[in-house]
C-alpha cells in the first residue's frame, strides 16, 4: 500500500507557516508524507539591461535561496515525515502539478483586516478551481484539530 501524500504551498508568510503547521498535524494523523512546496521564479529576467549588474542575482544564487526558505521552516517544525521540495517555476503551476498522487492540498490564505473573509490570492484560487486533490485553505492563527464537528481546523 502507498504512503499518503500531502502538499503544502510555502513561501515564508506566516499564512503558509500556519498552513505547513496544519498539514505536518494532518500527516502524523494519516501517516502521510508532507511535501512542502516553494516554487520560486527567477528575477534575472526582470531587470533592466542598463540596471547596475552588482545589484542583479544568478539564477543559482536564487535556486540557493530558494532552498535556504524551504529548509528552513521545514528544519522549525521539527518534524520527520515533512521534506522540503523546491521547484522553479509559477507558484500555481508548481503546487498543480505536485497535487499529481496528492491526497491532500493544504494553502495558507490571509485576513482582510476590512473583510470578513480571508483573502484568496490568485494562486489560492487557481489551486482550489483546478487541484486534483481535495484542498484545505488555513488562515493565520488556525490550529489543527479533528474533534468531531470540527472541518478543517479551530481558531486559537
């Protein structure tokens, strides 16, 4: 039998630390493996041809960066069945393609402070319309809990 997958979309945003927090608790429940996913794009591109070229980054220096984050919150949460994936390319293109034998796509998604509902993104939302995978959206502040009557997770 296959060990289930989760994936999480991380970026560093104290949304997705929730959301990589949230599925590293799903995952012990299920005996999943947790993929936390940072998809990054490199900003070379994006510069001027006659901006400064000591301000400029390499594609690698970028890549290294990249997986410094990913890393990073990975090695805070502490938690062995989690692993760090880092992928170049558009964050809702990445996360889609990794939902692939996903059983679980879990984003983070912030409060509008004017709002009552969360503000979804537009990776958010491309996630939600086209994941093959169910998706759970966690907001800042929500811990997991499977209580019954609980859906996704309570407000602390």
């Amino acid at each position: 039998m296959n060990q289930p997958k989760i994936v999480v979309g991380i970026n560093g945003s104290m949304a997705s630390q929730a959301a990589l927090r949230w599925a590293a608790a799903e995952g012990s429940l299920r005996g999943a493996r947790v993929e936390a996913v940072y998809a990054w794009e490199w900003t070379g591109g994006l510069h001027a041809h006659y901006a400064p070229i000591a301000s400029r980054t390499s594609r690698e220096d970028e890549r290294r960066t990249a997986l410094d984050v990913a890393g990073q919150a990975v090695a805070e949460l502490g938690e062995r069945h989690v692993e760090p994936v880092v992928v170049e390319g558009p964050p809702a293109q990445v996360l889609l393609r990794a939902t692939e034998g996903a059983d679980l796509l879990v984003l983070g998604a912030h409060e509008a402070d004017s709002e009552p509902y969360p503000v979804l993104n537009p990776v958010v939302s491309a996630c939600l319309l086209r994941a093959r995978c169910p998706v759970v959206v966690v907001l800042p502040g929500m811990e997991h809990d499977r209580r019954p009557g609980v859906l996704a997770g309570s407000r602390s």
